[in-house]
C-alpha cells in the first residue's frame, strides 16, 4: 500500500501543487511521474494522491471502474484537509483529476482556500463524443485558472476548444501536435515529448508567480 501523498518539490516552495491522477492511471504512472518532476524542478512542491478506487486496485487487484467524477468531490476536499498546506495552495490535476479538482475550485477559491487551478490535459469530452461536453461549469469559473493542452488531444483539441465559452480566468497553453499526455509526433512537429514537459514545468512555473510572486 503506498504512501497517501507521493511529494516531491524543495522546502519551502513557492507554492504547493495538490495533483490527482487520471481515471486509469495511478499517481505513479509514467505520464504523473513526469509531470511532478518538471514542476519540481522548477520550484513547485508536487503532492499526488490517489482516489480510494485507484488504491484498492493495488491491494485488491481489481480493475474496477472509476465513479463518476463528480462522486469524487469529497475524496478531493478530504485530501486538501489531511494535507493541511501551509501557504500558497493550488489544486488540479492530470485529465479526471484536473476536472474534479475544477469543480470544487470556486468554492474554495472564494473562502481564501486556495490559489489557483492547474489541469493537465482537461477531459473536455469523452473520446470521439464532442457533443458531450464537460465545461459547462468552466463558463462561469473565478478561480485563476491553467490548462496545459496538446493541440490533438482526443479529449478536446485545439480546434475544438477554440470554439467553447471559457471563463476569463481560464488560461489555456497549448503545445503543437500534444496529445493527451502532450506527447507530439516529433516527425510532424519537431518537438519530442521531453520538449513539451519541460515547457510546461515553465509554463506552470511562470503561472504560478503571477498569482502568488
């Protein structure tokens, strides 16, 4: 059974980033790996936790589903609480985690709870489903928030986001050919993946200065 929290980051940090994983990959994937040890390397302190669905698939073995994002609301909430931050606090996460950490957002946001909100490859909707979008609530969102995107991402690409009603505190950063790990095709863009997570450690750490100095 691992550890709740996975930390990585210095001591103090500028800011502490509160990350959850994707619907089915844990916190240790390869993709969150990455992902932590760029914003660590650029000044951030990176906690990931897991949903109690993801745990138990360590320890029972089972593949079973993940709830609805929105059932995961609490688990989230619970996690700000036992994590008890001192200082600058921004919440997100990889695809899912990213979109349940965006619900809870506001709330927290407006009680002085938190400072901003990071999403790395936001589920806009699900594969080959456009029209069943989930940004409604990304309409009227206060919370500053970020969106690292790859540009083909199956889950909302550029094309496709360039046409939704955003919130004005929502900053979206692209990256040329990124899919939904913001993996490109080197041969089509130049870029190579090692590219793109660099980019955006830098991008999230300029972000993160901008709100909290």
């Amino acid at each position: 059974m691992p550890a709740k929290f996975f930390e990585l980051g210095p001591k103090p940090p500028s800011a502490t980033i509160l990350f959850a994983h994707g619907a089915g990959a844990p916190m240790d994937s390869p993709a969150m790996t990455a992902i932590a040890e760029a914003l660590a390397e650029q000044g951030q302190r990176v906690v990931r936790f897991e949903f109690s669905y993801m745990a138990n698939r360590r320890t029972e073995g089972s593949r079973k589903p993940p709830p609805r994002a929105d059932k995961l609301n609490a688990e989230y909430q619970a996690a700000i609480e036992e994590l008890g931050v001192d200082g600058p606090l921004i919440i997100g996460g990889k695809s899912m985690g990213g979109r349940v950490a965006s619900m809870i957002a506001d709330e927290l946001f407006e009680a002085d709870r938190i400072a901003g909100l990071l999403c790395v490859g936001y589920p806009f909707h699900p594969i080959a489903k456009p029209e069943k979008l989930r940004s409604e609530h990304l309409q009227h969102l206060q919370t500053p928030t970020l969106i690292c995107q790859g540009t083909r991402d199956q889950f909302g690409s550029m094309d496709e986001v360039s046409e939704y009603e955003l919130s004005s505190a929502i900053q979206v950063r692209w990256f040329e050919d990124g899919d939904h790990d913001l993996k490109p095709r080197k041969r089509v863009s130049g870029f190579t993946h090692a590219d793109h997570i660099t980019s955006m450690g830098l991008a999230v750490s300029a972000w993160v200065k901008g709100l909290v100095g």
